[in-house]
C-alpha cells in the first residue's frame, strides 16, 4: 500500500532529485523576505502613523494597531483551512496574495470626489496622498497654562472606515500568507523516514529544522530592508511613496515565488481537517460504553488496498477515551463511507490527541506573550517623545528604525545558532536541534520579564527628565534624552523573536500531522493574534482601573506620554511575563512530543 504525500506541478508523482530541497525553498524565502520587507515597517510604524496622521490618542492608536496584528494572524486559521482542506498551499497563496496588493474595488464615494478605491496597501496608500480621506491638520491656536497645544481632530466617521477597511483588507491577505508559506518551504524538505539509517534520518530532519532558522533569518532581513528604505521614505519623502513602494515590493515576491511553480513539492489536500477531528469526537461518544481496546489490532486501521493521502499514524498510550472512535465492532462496515461519524481510522484519532496535546502549551504561551506587543507599540511611541537626532544633529531616527540594530544583531545570532550551537549542543544532548523546540521557547519567556523591567527603568529616567526640566512638562515636547536609550529594551525583545518565535513557529509545524501543516502554523500564527488582542484589553482595563476619580484619564489616557504613567504599566507587563513563564514552564515540563511516526511517500520513489 503506497502512501501519497506529494505531487508535482502536473499533478504526478514527485522526483527527489527535481522537486523540492533548498533550490525550491529559495523562491519561497524570497517571498518570505518580500512579505516582511514591506509588512514590518507598515505594523510596527503604523503608530506612528496613527497619532501623526490621524491624530489618535495614545490608547487608541496601541489599541488599533494590536487588532490590526491580532486580526492578521486570526486570517490566518482561513488560509490553513483552506489550503489543508481544498487547496494546495501555492494556491491559497495565489489566491490572497493580491488582496494584500492591487486587486481593485471600485466604489462610489461622496467625500469630497469621486475616487477608485483600493484593496490593501494601494487603498492606504489612497488615504495617505488624499487630504479628503484624512482628518484635518491640527490647530495651533489653543493655548493651556503649560504653553501651547495643539487641537486635533481624531479620524472618524467615513474616514475611520477607509482606514479600517484598508488595514483589514491587508490582514485577511496577510494572515493567509503566513499561515502558508512557512509549511509551503517546510513541505520542500524530506523528513520521510523510509530509511534504516538514522543518521540519514537525522540529517534530513536537521535540514528541515534549519530550514525555520534560515526562515528567520530572511524575516530578519527583510524587516531590517523595511525598516531602514521604507520607513525613510515614509519619513522624508511622505507616507503616499512609502506606501506605495510596500506594494511593489510584494508584487516582486510574488512574480519570483510563481517562477519557481516547477520546481515545488505540491502536498495533497486531505480534506477538512476540522471535520476528521469532529467526526473522531462524535465517534467516541457514541461508541463511549464499549471497553477500551486491549491491542491495536481491535482498531480500525485503513481500508485495505486503498491508495493513502497523507501519513499513517501509530496508537499512543494517551487520551485512550479517543481510541473508541476507532474499534470495529457489528454496528459498523469498515468498507462504508457513512460510517465515517461512527468509524474512524487510528490515524485520524491521533491527529485529534495531538491537537488536544498541544492545547496546554497554546494556551500557556498565549498568556505569557501577552506582553510582548505592548512592549513593542510603547516602546515605538516613547521614541517619539525622546531626541531622534544623532551626529550631532546631522542624522534624524526613526525610533522605528532602532529596531534594525537589534534586528541586525538577532540575524548575525540566527546563523552562529544554526552552524555552531546546534551541532555542539546536538552533541551533547543527543537532541536534532541542540535543545528541544519547548526548551527554545522557554528562554525567550524568560525575556519577557527582563524587558519590561527595562522598559519601566528607562521610561522611569526619561519621566524623571521630564520633571526636572523647564517646560519639558508641556504637552508633546522632546525630551531631551536620547533614543538610542531605547536599544536596550528594542534588544531584549529581539531576543524574545530568536528563541520564542522561532521555536513556537517550529513546534507547531513538527507536531502537527502533514494534514494539518497549515492549521499548526496557523495555530501559532492565533497564538500572536489572540495575544494582540488580549493585551488591547489589558490597556483598556488598566486605563479604567487606574482613574480613581471622574474626569482622570488613567496611566495610558490621553494623548502625551509627558503626563502618563507608562513606567508603572512596564512593571505590570514584567509581573505578567513573570507568571507567564512560570505557567508555561508547568505545562511545557509534562508535554511529551509526538514520536516517529511510519511516514512513507513510495509513490515518489
């Protein structure tokens, strides 16, 4: 019986020496390197845009950007659904890369003009160079008792929902993007284990882990790219011709991510991955007053001769209630396919165990990464409060574009981890990838209280400035202390991405079956959204609880930093990330991985 795992552009069986390797991964990583170089700078210099633009407070610009990533990422469960289900992931990538580029929409609109709207960046990029579409420039004219401020206008009604349509339009394209293309270069590398020799084994499997690091080291890169071109333009040239330039960087990834069509390795869609799972629950209830198999041979394996899609997986010793799903007995015909609600293969009942696995560490690192967003948005919106100027004033920064240098630094780390680190410490703990994907993890939480105690200390010095200064206590005036102050806390959460990033991204993908590459990625991908989210209701409640009479705006009201109390919010985000790393530490200690599974793909062979 072969067992079909992956096809090539025409739809036949795969050539190992033609399909798939480091060659087809190139075409994907540039789009990887692509997707970020433009992705990175609008995300992380979109507060900036926000306040400047239009003219939102301090809350509500943290707040939009967290649901404009929460939401990115939530996209991403569509795409894995789709292309685990129906769709070869190129498809599904085919399919949603435009939104996030030129598709157009056009509407009729009675603003001021007539105009054509959109999809995605080039809808952005339309509210960016269009005065109608924005909220009006401030009024200089109101004065306070602490000197002059000025009177903004907040971006609301019809032009509130351009912005919004715009940033979501780029998120349902975005999330979709990153579901797929990580298990797209992850599918290029054979990890079959056809093969009696482990070393052989090991090899491939530390091809594939490496590939995750190189995966990283073009998102590094490409954020770096970003972060330097396309936030100096946005900055001296204006927001239109930066964003503008997002578009044509993606629409450069996806024209070389479509010349490389002949050379991929294509996975077989299984169909919905969602009702496999349902159908083993409805099965084991129904089936949940018969006695637990004593062997495995009283389960329901595969029909026999039957051509497989997929891999097959063995019975593991947990979650026994499942394995009633699978136990033939009279009242079923392993032959029928509308048994499938009461009949289900063992494979398909170890896909739902690992999922239910995977649950407590989803979960657990989901809150200990609750900080981390708000780390980075108050971290991007003191730097704009602080002096951006060096050389003597001959060099103005973006505190957006301090992430390069750590971002630099996480690369250069990226590679010695990969060449060096990891066959030592493979060595010595006898381990693939040096340390387990979990103990990767768990270093990077580690860093979460380390940055916010950072964070809170060096707001704590800018705060103090703040009060002994002469007029420094008006609103939306420089403080005059570097930016580059910022780098300490910019690195520490850089250093966050290279352990806990990475190793989440990788543990998702390897335990999930090769059904369900997509929906791990995907489950990681809801890890950073929902985290997004959460934090933005963080912000809420601490604003909330924190003004004790009518009329008080909370630590993070308003709309200048001078008059907040972002250092105390720091201290609650290090308290957090402590606990965080506690509980995931609890949970991460009892997972056990999945273990080798028969995977064969002699249909290529």
């Amino acid at each position: 019986m072969g067992v079909q795992v992956f096809k090539d552009w025409k739809g036949n069986p795969i050539n190992k020496d033609r399909h798939g390797g480091a060659k087809a991964a190139l075409f994907i990583c540039f789009m990887v390197l692509m997707t970020n170089m433009s992705y990175a700078p609008t995300f992380l210099n979109l507060v900036t845009y926000l306040r400047g633009t239009m003219h939102m407070d301090v809350a509500t610009a943290s707040t939009t950007v967290t649901n404009f990533f929460g939401t990115t990422c939530a996209f991403a469960l569509l795409g894995a659904f789709i292309s685990d289900s129906y769709l070869t992931r190129f498809k599904t990538l085919l399919l949603f890369a435009p939104l996030v580029i030129l598709v157009s929409l056009s509407l009729s609109l009675s603003l001021s003009q007539p105009l054509i709207w959109k999809l995605g960046f080039v809808m952005l990029t339309l509210q960016a160079y269009l005065p109608s579409l924005r909220p009006p420039t401030c009024d200089d004219t109101t004065t306070s008792g602490s000197g002059q401020q000025s009177e903004c206008k907040q971006v609301h009604g019809p032009k509130a929902a351009v912005l919004y349509i715009a940033l979501y339009t780029i998120a349902i394209g975005e999330g979709s993007l990153r579901a797929n293309l990580p298990p797209f270069g992850a599918d290029q590398f054979d990890d079959d284990n056809d093969d009696d020799d482990d070393d052989i084994i090991n090899m491939r499997r530390r091809r594939k882990s490496s590939y995750f690091n190189w995966l990283n080291v073009c998102i590094s890169g490409g954020s770096v790219m970003g972060l330097t071109l396309i936030v100096w333009i946005e900055s001296s040239k204006g927001w239109t011709l930066g964003l503008a330039l997002t578009s044509a960087v993606m629409l450069l990834g996806l024209i070389v991510l479509s010349l490389g069509f002949k050379s991929y390795r294509y996975q077989i869609p299984r169909g919905s991955p969602l009702t496999r799972m349902l159908q083993v629950l409805v099965a084991a209830f129904r089936k949940r007053n018969l006695p637990s198999p004593k062997n495995e041979a009283e389960l329901y394996q595969e029909s026999p001769g039957e051509e497989k899609i997929g891999e097959i997986l063995s019975q593991t010793k947990s979650l026994k209630f499942l394995d009633k799903a699978a136990i033939i007995n009279g009242s079923t015909t392993t032959g029928s396919i509308n048994n499938n609600w009461s009949l289900c293969t063992v494979t398909q009942v170890e896909e739902m165990k690992i999922i239910i696995r995977m649950l407590p560490i989803f979960l657990s690192a989901l809150l200990a990464y609750i900080p981390v967003p708000q780390l980075l948005t108050f971290t991007i919106q003191q730097g704009s409060t602080m002096n951006t100027k060096l050389a003597s004033g001959k060099i103005n920064v973006s505190p957006v574009s301090l992430l390069t240098i750590p971002i630099f630094f996480q690369t250069i780390f990226l590679i010695v981890y990969d060449r060096l680190f990891v066959p030592i410490a493979s060595k010595i703990t006898g381990h693939r990838t040096g340390i387990t994907h979990l103990q990767r993890v768990g270093v990077g939480f580690v860093m979460v209280s380390l940055a916010g105690t950072i964070a809170a200390l060096i707001e704590r010095k800018r705060k103090s400035i703040v009060a002994a200064g002469a007029g420094v206590g008006a609103d939306h005036v420089v403080v005059p202390m570097s930016v580059l102050w910022l780098g300490f806390q910019f690195f520490a959460i850089v250093i966050i991405d290279v352990f806990t990033y990475v190793g989440l991204l990788e543990f998702f993908n390897s335990e999930a079956s090769r059904g369900m590459k997509s929906l791990g990625t995907a489950i990681f991908w809801c890890i950073l959204g929902l985290s997004s989210l959460l934090s933005s209701t963080l912000v809420e409640l601490v604003n909330r609880y924190t003004a004790h009479h009518p009329g008080e705006t909370g630590w993070l009201g308003g709309n200048d930093l001078n008059h907040n109390h972002l250092d105390r919010f720091y201290w609650l985000l290090a308290i957090l990330g402590l606990v965080g790393f506690f509980n995931y530490l609890f949970w991460a200690t009892k997972y056990v991985e999945r273990k080798t599974i028969n995977n064969v793909d002699r249909s290529s062979t």
